[in-house]
C-alpha cells in the first residue's frame, strides 16, 4: 500500500486525526492551540466527512471555560465532542474535566502544551498546564513528533470511546504544534475499521433524551459518595490495557512502534533518561551519537502517562539499569519532586531493583533543549554521587544546580541541510519558508522540518526560521545550531543581531540590503566582516526591497528572498523548484487575481537573476571591533534588556534577576529598544506645516512629536534643528517643532498619510532610514531636554 506523504504542523495533524472521531466540537482560541479548531471550522465549512459520514457541528463559545460546559453537555446528549486549548484556557475547564470524568464521558481534548503565567506571562511551551489538570481523571496521552500526534492522536478518542474514560492528548505547544514535518498521513478508512462501534452505539444510548429519562448531577451525601467514587476503579484499570492494545494496531498499520512506554537505546544499557514530549526525539538523536561511542545508555519514551501503568513501565525498562535521570518540563514549588520524577519513584518502592534516580527540569517557556545538554545528562548520571536535583539550558549561579554544558555535539545525520532565515513580522518570509518545506518535502523523497521562532510581538517583531533537509526521517527537535545557510531579509539586523552565529566555514550569507558591494564595507559592522572572512563564508546581496517595490509587492520580500534561497542553496534542481514555486504562487494568492500571481511570478525571476556575490576583501580578516561610546543607560538596560533585544538572553545566569524574582520590571523600557526596522522614516518640512500636530496624533508609538522651545531652549539647539514662530497669541515667543525618534519608527506611514500638509504639498516626506538617523540622532537627543 502506498503510504500518503505530506507536510503539515502538529496542530494540523492533531486537527486532522480528531476530525475523524468528532461529532461536535466546541472551541475557544487560545495560543498555540488555535490552529486546530480553525482547521476544523474550515474543513467543516467544506463540507468534510468524519469516519460517521457527517460534517462535525463546530460551536465558538464566549470563553475556554464555556468550552468545557459544552463539551460537557454535548457529551450528556451522546454526541462524541472535542476541544483544543492550553495554558489558561485548560485551567478554565478544570471544573467541567471533573464532571466529565466523573461522569465517564468519552470526550477528548487536544493539548497544544504551554507555560502558565506565574511571575510572568507566557505563550510558549511546557507542561506546567497538563500536570495541572492531571488530578481531573483524565487519561493522559503524550506524543512527542508531528506523526506522533497523527498517530497517537487517533488512540486518544478511540480508547476513550472504548473505555469510557476521557483523554487529554497533549504535545509541546510551538515545539510540537507549529513544527512542520514531512508525515504519513493515516487514512479515515482504516481508522473506521478501528472504532468499536458498539461502544459507541452504547454510549449513544447512554445520553439524555426524553426516550431514556434518568438523572445526572445529583448531590451525595457522606453514605454513599466515597463508594460510587471508587466504583470507577474498574473503569480506570482497563485504560491502560486497551490503549497498548490500539497502539499495536496502530503499529500494525504504519510499522512505527508504540507502547504505553517505549525503550530505545542500548540492551544492556546502565544509564537512562525518562522523558516525554519532543525532547525524546533530541534524547534519541543524541543516543545514537554516543553508542556510536560505545556508551551504554537508553532512554524511555513515555507516552501513557495517566493511568501510570506499572506493569508497561517495566516490560521495557533493561534490567541492567543502575542509574536514572527523570525529566520533567514543569516545575511544582514546594513538592519533593516534579510529577514524573515521583511517579518513577513510586514504581520501585519495595522492588528488589533499585536503580539511583535523580530528576532534572527543563524546557520551561520553551527553553531550548540541545543534544549538548542531553550529553551533560548521561555524563552527570556516570558520577559516583551525580546531582540528585539539576537543571539545564539555564546558567544557575543562585541555586547551583545547572549542569556544565559546555561540551558541544552536533548530532544531525551525515547530509543534514540546516538553513536559518531572519525576518521581519509580517514580511512574508515565514508564509514563505513554509512553502519552501511543502514544496521538497511534498515533491520530492527527501525529508523537510520547519521551525518558526517568533519572540511575543503581535506583528512588527523579528522571526527566525529554523529549515532542516535530508535523507533520513529528522528528529532534531531543537533550534538550529550549525546551518549551511543564513538569510537576512532586514539589513537593519546587521547592526542588532549576531547573524552569522554557528555558520558553517564555506556555509552561504543572503542579505537583502539596499547598500551596493561597495557600500558594505562602510556599513557592516567588523565583527561581521571578520566572521565571513576567517570562514570563508560565500557571501551574497540582493535588493529584495526594491525590487518588491518595482514589481508592486511593497514591503514584502518573501518570494525575492525564497527564490534567491533555491538557486544558492542548491536543495533542489533550480528549473524544478521556479516550477514548484509558481506552482505555490497560483495557489495561494490565485484568489487575488492575476495581477498578483503575476507580480509574484515577476518577484521570483528577479529574486534568482539580481543576486550578487560579494568578493570578499583578505583585510576583513583582520579588522577589529569598534570602540563603543560611553554608555549612560540605566543598568537593567545594560544588563538584561540589552542582552534581550538582540537575542542573546538565553546567556543570561539566574543571578541577573535576583531581586526580580516576582516578575517586576521597571516601566518604560520600550524607550531604550531602538529597533530600527523601517526602510523609511518621516522627515519634517517645516515650510509646510500648519502645526496641526495630526501626524502625533496617529503615530501608532509615539515616535513623531511636536515640541515648543522657549528663548533659551532655541539659543542651545543643534545647528540643523529647525524650527518655527508657534501659532497662536498665548504661545508668543516660542518656536515649534516636529521631531521624530527615527529608531523606535516602523515606517508604517501612517503620519505621512494623515499630514494635510500646506498648498497641496506635505509637511512630511518619507526618507530612507540611514540618512535621516545620521541627521536626525543629535536632535531626538535634544529635544528630549526640552521642557
């Protein structure tokens, strides 16, 4: 049988397996969930048929926990109902989880995992959600890859249905759910053949309707409620059972294997990980690097994580095991250890094997968890006395308990294509990275993984896309940390960022920049220039913003940049990807009408036939960094907002934020950002204004605004700060002005539109950002004195 192959994100494929079981589904949008219930509500719109023949009943309620009371009643009424959520959301239906499990009602909700907000909000992902609901009665099923949850997924309902007990199916929010994968896609049909159909005939006679009256929700008094709680025993003692039994079936079907827990590692191995979610995949990569080595080490996988199932638990564990890390991507204030970690524990009391065990916490808010820390992991278990408490991915100069990480592996098979792209919120090169991995992973036999790294603005904020192509299936969950291939789509970032970060020596550099090959020396900072020369990095430019503007895209450069990506990269035959990329052109915006397919047509032709090789001069190589002025900012800007707005935060120890620990920051610290992400800025022409302070008025961030100077303000301006007679009798003797902080401005125009401007002409006009900051720097600086 032909396997059907496709590329899609967690959310999509958790989507898709729940449409199968679902007859209604009740939503509420919360990050990183959110993707599920739009795909639902869009298939059902379609007219998409479940495994019952019917179009799924999608109902948006007000909030995540008018959701769950949804879900709750649709249960009653014998419809088999579904939701999405996290975080917050899942806390919301906290209550309602207890009615439904307590009622044994067959729901399923899909758990796209994520921080709660404690000191701090989150939107990222871990599992401090799930092991909040995890007392509710829950069943509670990981996966830790996109075709885990397309896989585990379908286990999820069709053991809920069988065994009357409700699951909650969760993966890693953004790691899992937004990660795109090339992935087998399980077929409705065999998923039909699966469902018990008499289970669900009699949880159907089970509802409440007027043919069957009986009463539900009572309230119990001290005779009799202990006894009915413990009546559900029977039920829970099944789960465990029939969720291996449906998970053979499923390893029937795809010949992946899956069990309640799954080993994989050496037979004879005497240390082990227990872990689950996406970093038993990093674990996995990371093991077969070191038995390579001749390390006898394992891993076990754990994806029935409730009920706790003893006798699964030790079916896989190699009885040569002396030493046993727990991980857990949580964290319980208080407690004698994280809820994995105690679970473990429990299972060894009055066993005759007795294996050390120690417990380490990681990934919190979507840390990154490389194989380089796994590695500090198996080296800390081959101690005499290892650690009994750690963590990773974090310097703990507080708590000393952090594992030394500084042995650096890279674990990716031979032949890995690893690209990074920078870009900008909302510029399309996200949208456009994603085609790039349908297009070679949909049409070609190679692998293709995409990871997309937002930081929490709503638009406007700096994206890195993280690209992986091979030959082998990818299990690299983790950022990119060695790529071929770096682009650069805001020629702003030169200045902010380290771009270059982990290239590869011979790897490529694409900027997207409007300086010409002879103004980059001028305008590149020299720790670049340095870095492209000692690695002899093959270094390109092109002027992606102009030719967007030329062809009729404004600002969006996506398709330049995807275009010149194909023809440097060499992933694929050029003609083949041009031919695929239109292909995915005519697809998404063939609704816009053909002058779009045409501008983007036009986009790719110059995108690949404007690109320039730089020739990279021997004396780069021996430059050296710019002195840097003397700093007056405050030392929280210093210190830990700096580090931050270039994205190297994660270097920051735990000492950094020690009379912070509650989560307080001192206010206005967007002042000291200074982006600088427009292209163009406003430049005031005082001969034109009629002082009617609109463009203040409109800017979004304030970066435009009008000033009054008295005498002795005026006498001490800048040479180039114009200024004019204020308009009105009570402001005789002050001059007027408009000043614009050209860093902090996005160049959305906004100003420029709403400026009526005198005779027809503009008091305003939008310049190219570099001219005006090298004119306008002194004057911000000044007018900020202005009192």
């Amino acid at each position: 049988m032909t396997k059907l192959m496709k590329s899609m994100a967690g959310n999509q494929a958790a989507a898709y397996i729940s449409y199968a079981f679902t007859d209604v589904a009740a939503i509420y949008p919360i990050t990183p969930s959110s993707d599920m219930a739009e795909y639902v509500d869009t298939w059902a719109s379609q007219g998409r048929l479940n495994v019952f023949g019917q179009q799924v009943k999608v109902t948006e309620m007000q909030s995540e926990a008018g959701a769950a009371g949804a879900v709750h009643g649709s249960l009653q009424a014998g419809a088999l109902t579904t939701t999405y959520t996290a975080s917050q959301g899942l806390l919301l239906m906290v209550p309602n989880m207890y009615k439904i499990a307590g009622e044994l009602l067959p729901g399923v909700f899909h758990v796209s995992a994520r921080a709660l907000a404690t000191h701090a909000l989150s939107i990222f992902g871990d599992h401090q959600d799930v092991m909040a609901a995890r007392q509710t009665g829950f069943a509670l099923l990981a996966s830790g890859s996109v075709q885990e949850v397309m896989d585990l997924g379908s286990v999820a309902h069709l053991t809920a249905i069988k065994t009357r007990v409700p699951f909650l199916h969760f993966f890693d929010g953004f790691r899992t759910s937004h990660e795109i994968q090339k992935i087998e896609v399980m077929e409705y049909n065999d998923l039909e053949n699966l469902l018990d159909k008499d289970a669900v005939q009699e949880f159907r006679e089970r509802s409440l309707n007027p043919a069957n009256p009986v009463t539900r929700g009572t309230a119990q008094n001290p005779d009799v409620y202990f006894q009915q709680v413990e009546g559900s025993n029977p039920y829970y003692a099944k789960v465990a059972d029939a969720t291996n039994e449906y998970m053979a079936e499923i390893s029937k079907l795809t010949g992946r294997e899956y069990k309640p827990f799954v080993y994989y590692g050496a037979e004879d191995a005497e240390r082990i990980i227990i872990a689950m979610g996406s970093v038993t995949d990093t674990i996995e990569e990371t093991i077969n690097y070191l038995m390579a080595r001749g390390e006898k080490i394992g891993v076990i996988k754990v994806h029935l994580y409730r009920p706790f199932s003893e006798k699964y638990f030790f079916n896989v564990l190699p009885k040569t095991v002396k030493k046993i890390a727990v991980l857990d991507r949580t964290k319980e204030k208080g407690s004698a250890g994280e809820p994995l970690y105690l679970d473990v524990v429990s299972m060894f009391y009055k066993k005759e094997m007795q294996p050390e065990i120690i417990r380490g916490r990681y990934g919190l808010g979507s840390k990154n968890t490389t194989p380089s820390q796994i590695l500090a992991i198996y080296k800390e278990l081959a101690k005499d006395a290892p650690m009994h408490e750690f963590t990773i991915g974090i310097v703990d100069d507080v708590n000393n308990i952090s594992l030394d990480q500084s042995e650096i592996i890279h674990t990716e098979p031979e032949g890995t294509v690893k690209c990074k792209f920078w870009g900008f919120g909302s510029d399309g090169t996200v949208g456009a990275n994603k085609s790039a991995i349908g297009i070679i992973g949909d049409n070609t036999d190679m692998y293709a993984q995409g990871y997309f790294d937002y930081d929490s603005k709503k638009s406007g904020g700096i994206t890195m896309s993280h690209l992986r192509f091979g030959n082998e299936p990818i299990k690299s969950t983790y950022l990119v940390q060695e790529p071929d291939f770096i682009s650069c789509s805001m020629q702003s970032y030169v200045d902010k960022y380290d771009l270059l970060a982990g290239l590869r020596k011979g790897g490529t550099f694409l900027l997207n920049t409007l300086w010409t090959p002879e103004e980059l020396d001028t305008h590149l900072p020299a720790s670049m220039k340095r870095y492209i020369a000692e690695n002899e990095i093959n270094f390109y430019t092109v002027n992606a913003t102009k030719i967007a503007v030329d062809v009729g895209l404004g600002g969006r450069t996506n398709m330049i940049m995807q275009a010149a990506f194909f023809k440097l990269s060499e992933v694929l035959p050029l003609e083949f990807a041009v031919e695929k990329l239109k292909e995915s052109i005519v697809r998404d915006y063939g609704s816009k009408g053909e002058d779009i397919v045409q501008m983007n047509y036009a986009a790719v032709d110059k995108g690949i036939g404007e690109i320039i090789k730089i020739d990279v001069p021997a004396e780069w190589a021996t430059l050296e960094d710019e002195e840097k002025g003397e700093d007056n900012r405050p030392e929280f800007i210093k210190n830990i907002l700096e580090p931050m707005a270039r994205q190297e935060g994660n270097n920051l120890p735990v000492s950094a934020f020690v009379g912070m620990e509650d989560g307080t920051f001192p206010a206005g610290t967007s002042a000291y950002e200074k982006r600088g992400i427009a292209v163009t800025v406003p430049e005031w022409l005082s001969e034109n204004c009629i002082q009617c302070n609109q463009c203040s008025y409109v800017c979004p961030h304030a970066v435009i605004r009008p000033f009054l100077l008295n005498e002795e303000e005026v006498a001490n301006k800048p040479e180039n700060f114009n200024t004019l007679k204020a308009t009105g009798k009570q402001l005789a003797g002050y001059e007027y002005k408009i000043q614009v902080s050209t860093l902090d401005c996005t160049g959305c125009g906004n100003c420029y539109d709403a400026c009526p401007g005198r005779r027809g002409e503009k008091a305003l006009r939008m310049e190219p950002l570099e001219e005006q900051y090298n004119s306008q720097k002194g004057n911000w600086e000044y007018a900020m004195t202005v009192t």
